[in-house]
C-alpha cells in the first residue's frame, strides 16, 4: 500500500515538473520574425494613446530601438529611443501639441505614443541599434476636425458608404462604449474611423480584411487618397439607462470630521466625490478636464442637476455654443459669466468621479499667454485688422499714382 501511495506521488510530481517546463518554454519562446518586412495598418482618433507591440526580438538583442518615417524609403528617419530601451516618457506629463518624442515611451519592447496628433503618421519600425527592422506598423491618426456625430434619438443615420469605381470608401465603427451615467438617463457612443477598399493598394501592407486599410494609409495611392478625404470620422451617439452597481462613500476621515461638526449645529452638506475649487475671471475661457479620461472613454459632465448631453453640447451641433464638449472629453466655456457659477461633476466610464465648484471674480492679474485660444484669436483678429487697413492704404495711394501718370487726378488750380 505504501509503495502504491508512493509510486502516485512520484507520477503527481513528475507531472507537476514536466507543466512547469513546458510553461517556462512557452514564456521564453520567440516568435519568428518574417523574411520580408510587412507593415500592419492601425488606425486610431487625434488625442487617442496608443500601444505597438514588437512581436518578433531574436534572442541575442536585449533590447529593441524604435523608427519612425513619415514616407518609406524616406531619407529622414527619427530615433524613439536612448538607445537602452528606457522609458523617457509618462502620460501624465504630456502636453497637448508637444513633439512626438516628448510623447511616446519604451516598455516590455512596446512603443507607447501619448496623445497622438495627425502629424503623428507614419511607419513605426522596431529594430536593433545597427538599423535592423525585425517589425513595422503603418499608423493612420485621423484628426477629429471635421467629424460628424450621428443622434440615432433624432432619427439621424451615418454615412453612406462611396463608391467611386473600384474604390470603395466606408466607416468602420468601434465597440459601443458604456453608458456614460448610472441612475439617470445617460448616453452611449461609438467612434467610426474612415476606411477603404482597393485592389490598387501597395502589396507590403499587411490587411485585416483583403484590400481593406484605413484612408490615411501608407498603402494608399495619392490619387485615392485625394478621392476619400471628404469622408471624415464619424460619432454615432444614442440614449442609455443602466443603474448604479455601487454607491459612492466618502473617506472615513472626511465622515469623523463632519459628524464631529454635526454635533454643534445641524449636519453639514458631505461631498459624494472629491470637489476641487476655482475662481475664473469673468470674461476669459476655461477648458475643463475629467480626471484619467481619455477620448475613447464614456465621459459625462453635469452642472448641479443639469446635465449637458451631447445632443445639444457637442462641438459643432451648433457654431454659437459658449459651452460645449469637444470631441476630447473636455468641457469649454468661453467668455465666463456669473451664470456659470456652479458645482460640474465630471462622470467617467458610468462613474461620478470627481466635482468642480466653480466661482467668478472680477479682479485679480490675469497671464496672458498664446497658448489660450482667446489670447490667439484676440491676436489673429487685430493682426487681421491692421492688415485690412494696410490693403485699403496701399490701395488708394495706388490709385491716386494711377491717376496721376495717366493725367486722371483732378487739378484744384484753377
């Protein structure tokens, strides 16, 4: 009996060992990197992160180094790495319009870009120090300018796919993302990329589908490009109702404070999530940000009990909006007036998750700086302005010399 029980742990523990060696095995085993380079097409929305992963390493390079060029076979080609496969970069201290290398970062051999811009564009090559490519992908980073947002409650469809001889030019959308609110009527909405099939499209580019690649392409003729801009990216958007999983709390902390205030006079008003203060002059813009959320997330914004749905304050739904949600998440008010005065509560993927208790001042030294756009267009304006005055200048005098060469200008001699 013993050596039976013996001979079962003996079978258990080798069976045992011989899993542990084939999961170490399929830890460490390398995918073979092709023969001939090929480029995977992804495309992705302005102000979007993005992921690349280095599929293929041999096993002799402990570290990768990342190439972008903007065309193949460019003569200029850019460096996204020391060289050591560090990261040199964090999201949380990324700047909108900052340069691509102070935007991308190097982690497990992937190449993280942090708010991604059209200039962004290109061919991505991972490769060794020495110049050699072992992966490339084919980056379209649509700009989200002209995009068009589809009401499916107002009755409203997406585009028509185009046909243009054997082009064919179509909108692929993503997931629906999740209700942006809980409890109360919410809304939901999927991103809807410019795409298009050919049988004209360079042969190295690797398709999900045959002949399909996204309109910004590298695969993509000139001539068929110039043929699918108009189709812009799209935002199809509709009504959602989820209710709430779980209730908010508030910090222990905060509660003891509070119910050691409580005892004095009647129970203060206790904060749900945490509120931040500011004071904005009266006149200038404020652009608000929800905290961690990124364009591809469900973000809602309320004032007090008021809240602001896309369906009348989307960017562009209509051209005299002071307060709007643009295509980014965050919430503009231009021109701030007292009626603005309020607490916003920002909603993240169908959470509250943080407030905004919003108050206005008249005084106080306001820093001029190029970077606000009211500062920009007060400038495009008067520079557009003395421009016009300079045209009108120039203009007469030059009709005054015409006239007088061709004896016109009258004589007040006589």
């Amino acid at each position: 009996m013993n050596l039976a029980r013996a001979a079962v742990l003996l079978w258990a523990w080798g069976s045992l060992q011989a899993f542990e060696i084939v999961e170490k095995e399929d830890i460490f085993q390398r995918t073979p990197c092709p023969a001939f380079l090929m480029f995977d097409n992804a495309a992705y929305l302005a102000d979007m992160s993005f992921e690349l992963p280095c599929h293929c390493k041999p096993e002799e390079v402990p570290a990768v180094v990342w190439y972008y060029q903007k065309h193949l076979g460019s003569s200029h080609t850019t460096v996204l790495t020391d060289f050591d496969g560090r990261v040199l970069a964090e999201a949380a201290h990324v700047r909108v319009g900052s340069d691509l290398l102070a935007r991308f970062s190097i982690r497990m051999f992937s190449l993280l870009v942090f708010r991604a811009q059209p200039e962004d564009s290109g061919l991505y090559f991972c490769g060794t120090r020495k110049g050699d490519y072992f992966y490339a992908y084919d980056v379209d980073i649509q700009s989200g300018e002209g995009m068009v947002a589809t009401f499916r409650d107002l009755g409203q469809e997406p585009f028509a796919d185009e046909y243009h001889g054997s082009l064919h030019v179509f909108t692929t959308f993503w997931e629906w993302t999740p209700c942006d609110r809980c409890g109360v009527r919410g809304e939901q909405w999927r991103i809807g990329l410019c795409y298009l099939q050919s049988p004209d499209l360079a042969p190295r580019f690797r398709k999900t589908l045959p002949g399909v690649v996204s309109c910004g392409s590298r695969a993509v003729p000139r001539t068929l490009q110039a043929q699918a801009k108009d189709h812009t990216p799209e935002l199809l958007v509709r009504s959602c109702m989820v209710p709430c999983q779980n209730a908010t709390t508030v910090h222990r902390g905060v509660m003891a404070i509070f119910n050691y205030v409580s005892k004095v006079g009647s129970r203060p008003w206790v904060p749900q999530v945490p509120i931040q203060y500011h004071q904005q002059r009266l006149g200038h813009g404020l652009v608000i940000s929800c905290p961690g959320a990124r364009p591809e997330h469900a973000v809602a914004w309320d004032k007090d009990h008021q809240g602001f749905y896309r369906t009348q304050y989307l960017k562009g739904v209509n051209r005299s909006m002071r307060v709007f949600i643009d295509h980014g998440n965050h919430l503009h008010i231009r021109f701030a007036q007292l009626d603005d005065r309020g607490t916003y509560y920002c909603w993240r993927q169908g959470v509250r998750l943080a407030g905004f208790r919003l108050g206005m001042t008249s005084r106080g030294h306001y820093k001029v700086s190029f970077s606000d756009p009211e500062v920009r267009s007060a400038v495009e304006l008067t520079l557009i302005g003395y421009l016009l005055i300079t045209a009108v200048f120039v203009t007469i005098h030059l009709c005054r010399c015409c006239c007088s060469l061709f004896r016109c200008y009258p004589s007040f001699s006589s």
